[in-house]
C-alpha cells in the first residue's frame, strides 16, 4: 500500500497546471538567443528535438527536465501549442507513452530532487478519453469498476450539463513512483483533459 496523503497532488486535477503557470516557460524547437532567461534555455533543451523520454529505473536530474537552477518548477509546452512526445519509463518496467501531450510540468520538493511529473493532454475527443481511461484498466491496473462509473457518467455529461472527473490511481504500477490518471469531461461536449501524475519516491505504508 501507498501512503495516499503524501502521494496526492497538493492541489485539484483542474488547478494544477494553472498553479504551476505562474512561472511558465514558453518553448519550442527554436534556437535560443544571447542573454534570455535561463530558464527558458533549460526547458528550450528538453524539447529541441520534440519528445522528452524519461527513465525512472535511473536516477531523475532536475536539470534534464529543464529545471533551472534555482527554479522549483518548469513547464515544457511548444510556442505555438503543438503537441509533444512524452515516454515515461516506471521502476518496475510499466511504460507510459503520448504522441498528444500538450504541456508537461516538472515539480521538486524541498531538496530540489525530481518529485511529480504531470502530463496534461488538452482537447481530447470523448472516444479518446474513454480509450485512454480502458488503456488505464488494462495497462496499469485502474479499477475497472471505477472507471466504468466515470465512463458512464461521462457519456451523460452534455445532456446532464455536469462536468466530470475522477481521479483514477494505477494500482499495477509498484512503488517507488506512484501514477494517478484524471480525466475531465466537460459538459459543453468538448475541450476534455486527460492528465497523468507520475509522483517519483513514494514511501509504502509500514
């Protein structure tokens, strides 16, 4: 068992990202001039070539996610919004790969070590996020009773003019890290977001 309190995100699925965006990053594939923010060289470096690949049976440095030095926090997203490729090696051999990441987020804890990666995908087709939410069944051990009821209610969402979502914890996927998938369906039938939590040294319960 995980220890659930140290594990969850301090803050709501839907706030996160927009907690994180006070000290946003801007980046893309161009080349970097003389004399600009630090960190935006760093976060420019981690998706010059357009994918970001991360091995967590090694070792995390801050620096190659483009935290800067002294930063807390990166966001790696495109100039121009573009989507990215994020491959997400876990300890115990689970992988976790997107070609449809729009905005990636890097946080540290008080030492400065690695400690949550977000993976947020924007604008995604209710098909798409019932695919992704299966996926989470098969693939990484999601409760499929869970995630049928979010499913149901999220197909209901436009005629019930509710907005869902769900945090659903990847129970396959063995300690140190631990991954939560949140989806949010949106009543106006489009806009949905699917974002992946990938919190690094998890302690187990005693």
């Amino acid at each position: 068992m995980w220890n659930s309190d140290r594990a969850r995100p301090l803050t709501t699925p839907l706030t996160t990202l927009a907690a994180a965006a006070a000290l946003l990053i801007t980046t893309g594939g161009c080349a970097v001039e003389p004399n600009e923010d630090p960190r935006e060289v760093a976060a420019a470096a981690v998706l010059a070539d357009g994918k970001v690949e991360v091995d967590l049976r090694e070792r995390v440095t801050r620096e190659s996610l483009g935290v800067a030095e002294g930063a807390k926090t990166a966001i790696l997203e495109n100039d121009d919004m573009s989507r990215f490729s994020v491959t997400v090696t876990f300890s115990d051999g689970h992988v976790l790969s997107s070609d449809e990441v729009k905005v990636m987020t890097v946080e540290t804890d008080p030492s400065g070590e690695v400690s949550l990666l977000t993976l947020g995908l924007r604008q995604v087709p209710l098909d798409e996020v019932e695919r992704l939410v299966r996926a989470g069944v098969d693939e990484f051990g999601v409760d499929e009773r869970r995630a049928t009821s979010f499913l149901s209610s999220a197909r209901a969402a436009e005629s019930s003019g509710n907005t869902v979502d769900v945090a659903l914890p990847a129970e396959g996927v063995a300690p140190p890290e631990l991954l939560e998938i949140v989806p949010t369906v949106f009543a106006s039938g489009s806009g949905h977001v699917v974002n992946y939590y990938v919190h690094l040294d998890v302690e187990e319960e005693s």
